[in-house]
C-alpha cells in the first residue's frame, strides 16, 4: 500500500471516530438539555412553593444571612423580601434567641453532620413592628457541594395559642366547676354514684366512696350490687326503679350494714343520667345523723303513751319519773282530755309494780251503791240481785295500782270509805263485816279544783291532803302549743297504720288552723280532730276542707264571768245566748270540747 492509500485510510479512521465523538457530544448535549430543562422546571416549582406556602420559608448560609424569603415570611414578619435579603436572621429574634444565634450556629458546625436540627419546636420570633409572638420551627441543613445552608419552615401559631389559652380556660372553669359541684355535693354530705345501662359503675365522688368503703379505683366496673350491702326488699326495690320512668322515681330510706361493721341509714334517689338517659345515678343522702337524732328525739318526746318535747310537758314526765320512784299517793289534775289516764299508767308502768294488774275507774256519774259494789265487791245476799261474792276493783288491783280518774265527783260518804281504805289498808266487801286487807297503791285524777269544792264543802279536806302527796298538774293543749305538730304527726302515724292506710300527710295550711284552735277538749280532741280528718281526705295530703268545721270557725273572743254566774248551769244558758244558740260556739266560749259540752247539756237537761 502506497503511502497515499495509508494516508487516506487513517483519516477516514480518523473521521469515523470524530463522527462518533460527534454523535455522543451530540447525545450528551442533549441529556444536559434535559438535566437543564428538569432543573428549570424543578427550580420553577420549588419558587412556586415558596411563593405558595402558607408558611413562612427562610434559607440562610453558615453565617446566617438570609438567601432565601418567601412571600408568607413577608406577611408573617411584616419586612419585604428585600429588606432581610442577604441580612442576618437574627434581625427576627427577640432576646434571647438573637444574643445567643451565633453560638447556636459555631457549635453545631462543629459537629459537622447534616442533620434535621429540630422538628415542630415551639419558640418566639420578632415582627418588624416589634411585637413577638409565638412560632413552631422546624430547621433542617442542606449541603450543596462545597455550601451548607439551614432551611427554617416558620408557622405563626398566634391564633392557635389564643384557641389553646381560650380552651384552657374553659376547660379550667369546667374543671372548677366540677370541683365546686363536687365540693358542694360533698359538703352537703350527698353521694353520687353513676351507672352504665349494665349496672356497672362509673364514677363515685368522695362521699358515696366514703359510704361504701371503697376507693375509687375499687369501684369502677364493679357491678352496683356488690358495692351496696341492701336486704332483699331493698334490692328488689331498686331494680324495679330502674325500669320505670324517671319522673315516676320517688326517694326511699334503706338501711346499709357492712361486714366491718360499718352501719348507715340513706335515702337513695334514683335520677337518670342528664349526659346519657341509658345511665343512672345515685343521689345517696346519709341520714344515718338525722336517723339517731330523731330516735333521740323520739324518746325524749315519747314517755310511754305520752308525746311532747315543750318545756311543760317535760316537767311531768320528770314528775312521773320522781313519782314511779315511791309508793306515795298522786293526784293528777288537769282539764278535760290532757290525759290524767295516760300519766297514771306511766307512773304504774314505771313503778317496781309494773308487773301487777293496773285498774283504772271513771268514778264520775256512778252512784254510791253502784260505786261500793264496784270499788270493794259486795258478798251473795248485800242486795237483790247479788247472787254470788263478787270481787271489787280494790281486789283486782291488790299487789298493783289503781286509778281513781274524775275523784271530785264522788260523794262525802264514798269519800269516808275511800279515806279508810287510804289510812289502814284495808276494805270490807258491801254485806261483809270481814276486812281484807290490800297491798295497793292509789293513783286520783280531776277536772275540778278540788280545794274550791273542799270551800263549797264538797270534798273532805283530809282525804284531798291524803291523796295530793305527789301532785302532778297537766298542761292544757292551749299552753303548749308546739307540741301540737309532733302530736299530729303521732295521730297520722297511728290512725293510717290502723285502718291499713297509705301515710298521710298535714298540709301547711291545715296545721296552722291547729295552731290556732283553743282545743278545749286538748289531746283528746286532738286525737279525733285527726281521725276525722284521715277519714275524709281523699288524698295523701289533709287540708282544711278535711277537717271539722269548728277547728275553721274565728277564735271567741269573749268568755262567760265565773264570778257573776257562779252557777254552771247559768254559764251554760248564758253562752248559748251568746252563741244565739249555736252549740258549737258555745262550747267554745265555755272551754269545753263538743262532748263534754253536751253531757252537761243532758245533766242540766237544757234542750
């Protein structure tokens, strides 16, 4: 091959390699076309994304000037984009955040690895207006190349913490409330106990804890039943409470004994649940103080068969104490009604002869044959009819008490004999010449004013100082009138349970009425007024209707002058008169209940 030939074929090696070159600087200025183009576009959007954010981006270099400023910084800082361009961020730091910036800086450099610096950090920055406010950062470093760069996504969180310090101050007052209701439920010794639909507890404030003996912590998702002690009335109660709607719930006493011995008397309000009508809840009252002070109450106000807590009545129940105490004689003196039988029975039971007969006689009305067959028996043949020994209530009464009730009405010559029966214990049988002697102790009561009739010669002097040894003198219902409340309520209780009645209650009005009545036939009359009433009420509560017309009628004002009609039969006849012949006023000008007005009526036989 010539030297020509070679020539050419080297340049057309030569040629075919530059062509090649050609084709792949052609190939790879187009892939920087493309590289080119892609980071246009992908600058393109990263500016739109600062120019759209709703945050606020800032880019600076390690010395921590600002690169980069997007519109949402402008408006959450209040400079422009040339105003911090190429400034030190530390222009929007309050103290001390600027003071120490550089620092910050100088000691993470050091470190040397590209990190997230901090995630949703909550700090304040520093508006161009001065104000600062609060701001959650979020830094992070970017190296390109041989430059380092810290980018800061800013979000002004201002009206977020305002929401936030808003709802913590609605959520403190709730909370306070709640406290306070707490602290006022528990003040008032009330227990709140709520259930889920199952049974299952919910929550427990500190009284209902306290009341079941249990913490809280103890409570919860046990089932009611386990936590409250209750018989199986009680029980039984309840669960058909549940079921019934709330508006027809009522309150109802139970009575809590715990194994420790722990003893409680509550009354339980089942109430649903305002938040959730499938819950319920247990408003629980401890009335276990209220339960003792009333039983102690009760016995103070209760002797016996007698009811009362005035300062009188106190006074006699101290004399009944003093009198069960000796085997002395006792007169009771009282008005129509006060309950002379009462205190006698009192002083008997009372007595170390509590376990002997007590025999009790209305002397009052019965003549002196009728009377002495009654008191001391008679033998077989005293009188026509006496066809056997008959035993006297002295008799029956040997070893006991007898109660001699309406003593003033008995003659002068019953009077010698009860007067011998008093100084040599003993008595003889009508148509006896035996005496028998008697381990007896006499009890005496009257209406009368025995020492005016011992003036009119009427009663022997001797024998009223033999039997006033003791002398008890009742209250009329007039003289205390607060005791009239407990008294009713003793009626009411008493009456319903005997004819098997629902417990009826005195309305407010109708107890005033009974406030102010003048009772002439005092407890006794009292004792009726309320039956009467129970019987015509027709529904749980009593009211004035219900009760007898006279308890209704204006208080007479005028009263009839003993002196000027000495005469009892006058007084009557004047009172009538007065009256223009009502009876039931005239009763009440003379003191006396309709009953006894009327028996003198007959007495007197006044038509």
């Amino acid at each position: 091959m010539n030297k020509d030939e070679k020539t050419y074929k080297q340049l057309i090696t030569e040629l075919n390699i530059v062509r090649q070159r050609v084709k792949e600087l052609e190939a790879l200025d187009v892939e920087h076309f493309k590289q080119d183009k892609a980071l246009k576009e992908r600058e393109a959007q990263m500016q739109a994304i600062l120019r759209t954010a709703a945050d606020a981006i800032i880019i600076i270099d390690e010395k921590g000037n600002v690169q980069t400023y997007n519109p949402a910084a402008e408006k959450i800082f209040g400079y422009s984009a040339q105003e911090v361009q190429g400034q030190n961020v530390k222009m929007l730091m309050p103290k001390p955040y600027k003071e120490n910036h550089d620092e910050y800086i100088e000691r993470y450099l050091k470190n040397g690895k590209p990190k997230v610096i901090g995630c949703g950090r909550e700090v304040v920055a520093l508006r161009k207006d001065g104000t600062i406010f609060p701001i959650e950062l979020a830094l992070s470093e970017i190296i390109l190349g041989e430059k380092r760069l810290f980018t800061g996504i800013i979000r002004d969180i201002t009206e977020r913490k305002k929401a936030e310090a808003e709802l913590e101050t609605v959520l403190n007052e709730i909370k306070k409330g709640n406290e306070d209701l707490l602290a006022i439920l528990n003040m008032l010794g009330l227990g709140i106990l709520t259930i889920d639909q199952d049974g299952f507890v919910s929550f427990l404030n500190q009284i209902a804890q306290n009341l079941v003996g249990k913490n809280l912590e103890n409570c919860i998702g046990k089932h009611w039943e386990k936590l409250i002690p209750l018989d199986q009335d009680s029980l039984a109660q309840i669960k058909e409470m549940i079921k019934i709607p709330a508006r027809q719930r009522k309150r109802f006493p139970v009575n809590l004994n715990f194994h420790d011995g722990r003893n409680y008397w509550l009354e339980i309000d089942l109430q649903r649940d305002p938040r959730d009508p499938k819950r319920n809840m247990f408003i629980l009252y401890d009335m276990s103080e209220v339960h003792d002070l009333r039983n102690k109450l009760e016995k103070k106000a209760k002797f016996h068969d007698l009811v009362g807590l005035s300062e009188p009545i106190q006074v006699v129940y101290q004399k009944i104490r003093e009198a069960s105490t000796v085997d002395w004689t006792v007169l009771i003196e009282g008005e129509t009604g006060t309950g002379k039988e009462l205190v006698a029975r009192a002083i008997h039971y009372s007595s170390n002869r509590k376990a002997k007969p007590f025999v009790a006689i209305n002397c009052a009305g019965l003549d002196d044959s009728l009377l002495n067959s009654q008191l001391f028996g008679h033998k077989r043949g005293a009188f026509t009819g006496a066809v056997e020994d008959h035993k006297g209530f002295f008799e029956f009464a040997d070893g006991g008490t007898i109660f001699l009730d309406e003593i003033g009405d008995i003659s002068t010559a019953m009077q010698t004999n009860l007067l011998r029966v008093l100084e040599e214990k003993e008595f003889t049988r009508v148509g006896d010449s035996k005496p028998i002697k008697l381990d007896i102790r006499i009890l005496a009561a009257t209406n009368k004013d025995i020492a005016k009739e011992i003036e009119k010669g009427m009663f022997r002097a001797d024998l009223y100082y033999r039997i006033r040894v003791i002398r008890i003198s009742l209250p009329s219902l007039r003289d205390r009138r607060e005791d009239i409340p407990i008294l009713v309520e003793n009626f009411l209780e008493q009456c319903c349970e005997s004819a098997k009645l629902i417990k009826k209650n005195m309305s407010t009005e109708a107890m005033n009425l009974m406030l102010k009545y003048h009772w002439p036939g005092n407890v006794r009359e009292l004792k009726s007024t309320v039956e009467l009433a129970v019987l015509q009420s027709k529904n749980s509560v009593i009211h004035p209707g219900d009760l007898p017309g006279e308890i209704k009628l204006p208080d007479i004002q005028y009263q009839i002058d003993k002196d000027k009609y000495p005469d009892e039969k006058q007084r009557i006849l004047q009172a009538l008169q007065k009256a223009n012949g009502s009876r039931t006023i005239a009763a009440r000008i003379l003191g006396m209940s309709r009953a006894t007005f009327y028996r003198h009526l007959q007495k007197y036989k006044i038509r």
